[in-house]
C-alpha cells in the first residue's frame, strides 16, 4: 500500500499530528477450525482473497527530547477493501453479494517509535 501523509503544524507544542491516506493492494486470509459440538460437524476453512484497498491514517508524534530524529508515535488506520467481502460466518466470499455479506474493513491502532532522516 502507498501512503501519503500530511504532517499538521502547531507551532505552540512539540506534539506533531498528522494524517494520511493510502490505495494499494489488499491481501485477506481467514481460516476457521470449530470442532464438533452437539449435533453440528466441525467446520474446517481457509480462503485467501487479494484486490484493491484503501486506508485512512490519524495519529500524533512526539520527538524525544535526547534524540531528535527519534519520535514516540501513535496511530489510528482505518483499512477497506470494498470488492473483499466477508459472510456473517467469516468466510471470504468472492463475487457474490447476499444480505449475510459486508465488505472487509479492519481497524488497527499502532504505537511505536519511528526515525525521521534529516534533510
């Protein structure tokens, strides 16, 4: 995936938010192993699907005031893909659309360190 970030600039604080947006590719694995349970079989899945997707990203980092080029970060990414869809089992389903079916999105949230090169 390629992103594109937007540092914003708050001239009174050293906290540096930012936010960015990225379109690439999109790779979904999902596997499914539920035992037997009553008079239901176990269930036994795994698919791979891979298209286009796109993310959103808001975060903040924090320069460490010992290293310069060191930043504390955190980080908020909101991923979609909308031609992956997913069944209300979790199943991949591909080209088919039915009313148990919604597109893949997942949500993550980073926290790190990250090195910024001078330039």
């Amino acid at each position: 995936m390629a992103n594109i970030y937007y540092d914003i600039n708050l001239s009174s604080t050293s906290l540096k938010p930012f936010v960015g947006i990225g379109a690439g590719g999109v790779t979904v694995h999902s596997k499914f192993d539920f035992p037997a349970a009553g008079t239901q079989s176990a269930i036994n899945s795994s698919k791979t699907s891979s298209n286009y997707g796109f993310q959103l990203s808001l975060g903040a980092r924090y320069p460490l005031p010992s290293a310069s080029n060191i930043n504390l970060y955190a980080q908020y990414k909101h991923i979609m893909a909308p031609n992956i869809k997913i069944d209300t089992s979790g199943q991949i389903v591909n080209g088919s659309t039915s009313p148990t079916t919604e597109r893949y999105s997942n949500n993550l949230f980073n926290v790190g360190l990250s090195y910024r090169f001078s330039m």
